[in-house]
C-alpha cells in the first residue's frame, strides 16, 4: 500500500488550496450573513461555482464519471485529500458540486438511472442546476435496523402510491431541491432484505410536505434536516429506480464512498481546530506563561495531532481498499472509520474549545459548529453501535475460521502441590 499522493492529485490539492484561500475563505462572513437573513443560497454562489468548473475544480467525487459528462474523474483513494480541504469550510462543497447528499445520489443514478431517469434527474445534478435528497430514515421506527423501514410504495396500475414519514432528510429545506430518492416497502411478502425499493419523488408532488426543518444540537441549517410527510404521493411507475426489492443493494453502493467523503470532510475540520488551539495557545497567557507551555495543553495538541493522523491514514486504506475490490471488500474497514473519525472530530474540538474558552462556545469561532456535527456524525450513515456489532461479528467469525488456540501463549498456573 503506497499512500503517496501522485503528481495529479498533488497538483489537485495545490489548485483546489489556492482556490479555496482566495474565493471560498474570504465569503464565510458573507455566508453567516446570508444565512442569519435569510438570504439562501447567497447570490454569489452560483457565480463561484461558475468559477470552479472553469478551473476544472467539479464533480471530483466519481470514479465513473463519463468523458462527456461534466468534471474530472478521480478515485475514491484520489478524491481523498480533496474533500478534506473542502470539509474546513462546512460548505464549501457545494461550491465544487461535491456536497452530499448530492454526491452520493448522482452516484445511485450513474448506477442504476434509466435513459429518462439520467436526463431528467441526474444532468442536471451533475450540472449544479438543481439539488436532491436521500430520504430513508423514520421516526416511528429504529432506522439503524434499515429492515425496520416502514413508508410503503405500493403498486396502482401505472403509479406508485408512497405513504409514510421520513426525518432528518439533508436537504430537503434547500429551494433547488428538486427530487428525493425515496426508500420504502414495496414488497412485504418477501425476505427482510429483498422488501424495499428506492423511488424518485418530485418534491413539488401533491402529497409531499416538508414538515419541519429539524435543528441539531439547536443549530438550524438552511439546507434542512428535515422531516417530510408523504400522504399518499403517486409518481409514475417508471420512477422506481433500478428493480423492486433491491433497495438495501442500490444503498449499499451508496454509502461506502459517502463514507469516505464525511470522514475526509471531518478530517480537514479536525486539522483546522488543531491550526486554531496551536494559535491561540501561542498567543495567549495565563498563570504567567503561554498556554502552550502549560504540559496540558501541550499534550492535548500532540496527542491531537497523532490522532489526525491515524484517523487520516486508516480513511485512506478504507478509499484504496473501495477502488481495488469494491464495498463489500471494504464494508469492515468503512464501519472502522466511521466509529474512529466522528469520535475524533468530538475529542479534538473538545480541546479546541476548551483552549479557546468560553468564546469556544460562540459563533465567534467555528469550534462550537464543528463540535456539534461531529456528535452528528455519530448517528449519520450508521450509529456506532451497529458498525461496531459489524466489526465485532466479523471479527469472530474471522478467528474461528482461522482456527489456533492463543491460549498457548499464556502461561499456565503451576499445578497445586
């Protein structure tokens, strides 16, 4: 495994930094305006976007983007070191056409999309000209067990009848939201596995309603979180994406490199916290000496930076693994990372905000906004606990089939006399 970035790549993240340095940092005040308006997306958005694809600086997210489609076709391994420089401003992917859920519903598309499905949905994503969102998690139910899922599809002649209530939906709030990838129980009688279809659902249908945009950790984002209710929403049959019953399949593509994207993104968050606290250690004072030279704080920055680092390189074999063998191949080291990554990103700004002290807390800073998305991070794509009872079963399953006895390097009790 050689992890060394290639002269492509290397010249990708040049690129991408001076870019970010020069357009994308001086709008965040701009951004937090806008937001605190209203005013979403800012005006100046689309023009900075307009910017990037013309820098070659688009759709850098898919591994099987076409020659005629628009962007530059990269690896998972590849596209790595790129998120993590667009995740040290929360929304400075979508400047690139690089954000999620986006990214990982143009995937599903360039998978499994019919001919009319591609020029009505996915074009105009990989365009930047609309926005869409994933809808799969419910309320009523414990959606870490997806077989759980309970919104129904049901088949009537031409149509499909969709019934049910989704939340914390990424994007639904967003005014270019234009479809959601509806995922639900089209085919109860069969195994648990086989019973669920995914469907694209206009979001202007007659039925459909944005109930709330939901806040985490009381902080609103003007995409939305949100929870959406679909009373009886008829879409034509042609809608259903891929095949019936191949729900849990077509998610399974999407979530190994959406995966990667979020670690990444935290990544770049986490090494932005440890440039914050080394600053604000340097400067400050207190009880006589710099911040820094009290041996706390010293150690929470280096043990910091070894954990950023190891998080770094176990996401980059997770991406190296995806491209060699596929997400199945990798399933064991994608559930790795996404119990490692969001931990990190919660224990490293932690300690940036505690150096920081109470103006940590603030909007002053991005520290409390990071904080708060790390916890998040914990719930999205997957609890903890569910990867980890991945790891743990895989684990056992691994060793007995390994066979040998580890006992027969302890040492033995002496025999009683």
């Amino acid at each position: 495994m050689d992890f060394a970035y290639s002269p492509k790549v290397e010249a990708l993240r040049s690129q991408l930094r001076a870019f970010m340095d020069q357009h994308v940092v001086p709008q965040v005040p701009a951004w937090e305006h806008a937001v605190a308006a209203g005013d979403y997306p800012p005006p100046w958005l689309r023009p900075l976007q307009d910017q990037a694809r013309a820098a070659g600086l688009w759709n850098l997210f898919l591994p099987g983007l076409a020659e005629d489609e628009p962007g530059t076709r990269l690896s998972n391994l590849d596209y790595a070191p790129l998120a993590e420089i667009m995740g040290r401003v929360p929304w400075a992917s979508e400047v690139f056409n690089c954000s999620a859920p986006d990214t990982g519903n143009m995937e599903l598309l360039h998978l499994f999309a019919t001919p009319a499905q591609r020029a009505r949905w996915l074009n105009p994503l990989l365009a930047g000209e609309i926005r869409s969102c994933f809808a799969m998690t419910e309320p009523e139910v414990a959606s870490s067990d997806a077989t759980n899922i309970s919104t129904r599809i049901e088949r009537d002649g031409d149509a499909l009848v969709i019934t049910g209530r989704k939340w914390f939906i990424t994007g639904a709030a967003d005014p270019r939201c234009r479809v959601a990838i509806v995922m639900g129980v089209s085919e109860p009688a069969a195994e648990a596995h086989a019973r669920h279809s995914m469907v694209l659902v206009p979001m202007d249908s007659p039925g459909l309603t944005v109930v709330r945009n939901l806040p985490i950790m009381h902080h609103t984002a003007p995409e939305g979180h949100c929870e959406l209710r679909f009373e009886g929403v008829r879409v034509p049959a042609a809608n259903l994406l891929g095949e019936a019953g191949r729900g849990f399949a077509l998610a399974q593509a999407r979530l190994g490199p959406g995966r990667i994207h979020h670690c990444m993104r935290s990544i770049g968050q986490c090494e932005l916290a440890l440039e914050l606290m080394v600053k604000r250690a340097s400067e400050r004072s207190a009880f006589g000496r710099k911040l820094a030279e009290h041996g706390t704080v010293g150690e929470w920055i280096a043990l910091s930076r070894i954990e950023i680092d190891q998080a770094r390189l176990l996401v980059l074999r997770a991406a190296w693994l995806i491209d060699r063998e596929g997400n199945r191949a990798a399933r064991d080291q994608v559930a790795m990372i996404k119990v490692v990554v969001p931990r990190l990103q919660t224990t490293v700004l932690d300690r940036a905000m505690q150096v920081f002290g109470a103006m940590g807390l603030t909007g002053d800073t991005p520290l409390a906004f990071l904080w708060s998305w790390g916890r998040a991070l914990r719930f999205i794509d997957g609890p903890d606990e569910v990867h980890l009872r991945l790891l743990a079963r895989h684990e056992l399953k691994r060793q007995a089939a390994a066979g040998g006895d580890p006992s027969r390097y302890c040492v033995p009790p002496e025999p009683a006399r």
